[in-house]
C-alpha cells in the first residue's frame, strides 16, 4: 500500500506557507513535492496540503493508499466528516468528495517527529513562496 505523508506549514499565521507531500510506494520508490500557498493560516495550510495530496494520488492512479497526518485537525474532520469552525467547511467537503475517488483510502494521525520528510518539504516550500514574493517585488 502506498504510504502519503503531508504537512502544512506556515511563517506567520497567517503567513507565507507551504504544503509538503512525501509518498513511499515501497521497493524504495520516493516521491517528494513542495508546493508554495502564498500566504494563508496554519490551519488552511494543512487543509490545503492534504487536498493537494488527494488529487495528487488521483491523478497518478494511486487509489489504495494510506495518508499520514499530524494534524489533529484534519484527522479529526475527516474522522467525523464535521468541522466546527465553518471557515474550514470548504476544505472538508472537497476533501470528502475526493475522498470518494479511492478504492481503499485510510488516514492516521501520526506525532509530528514521525512526518519530519513532510515537515521539510512544507518548510521548503515557505522559502519558495517567500523566493516568490522577492522576485515579483523586484
């Protein structure tokens, strides 16, 4: 089963952020993306990587996987298909619809020292956005 790490992250909150999204499909076979958000909140990073992680596997035809997060908040959404703050009501459901796409989907809620390959690559892609912003500026 391919493993899905994902992570969100921002400098600021909100702030220049970033989604990073690292999969292992086994045999040593590693895929690492960074993805700059532009300026966003923590919450709507993490709300973002893990759309960008769905429709990543959608569109490779990976539709057995496992997604690893250490987010509580996107564990819990999920979990219960319910978010209580409704600035994020948007992201759940297009998350759950994509959700529907898979064959076997599963999500779990991992400690944050165990995402650290996600981690790096969502704080990569901070300075890509930062990098971003400088150059338009200029």
């Amino acid at each position: 089963m391919i493993e899905v790490y994902f992570d969100g992250a921002s400098a600021g909150n909100p702030g220049h952020s970033g989604a990073g999204i690292y999969i292992n499909q086994g045999n040593g076979i590693e895929e690492k993306h960074a993805i700059p958000l532009g300026i966003m909140t923590n919450h709507e990073a993490e709300f973002q990587a893990f759309l960008y992680a769905l429709k990543l596997c959608i569109d490779k035809d990976y539709l057995t996987v496992s997604f690893r997060t250490d987010s509580q908040l996107i564990d819990r959404a999920v979990q219960k298909a319910y978010v209580k703050n409704q600035a994020f009501s948007g992201y759940l459901n297009q998350a759950l619809d994509l959700i529907d796409s898979f064959q076997l989907f599963f999500l779990k809620w991992i400690p944050n020292k165990q995402n650290k390959n996600a981690d790096e690559l969502a704080k990569k892609a901070i300075r890509l956005s930062r990098e971003s912003q400088l150059k338009k500026e200029s």
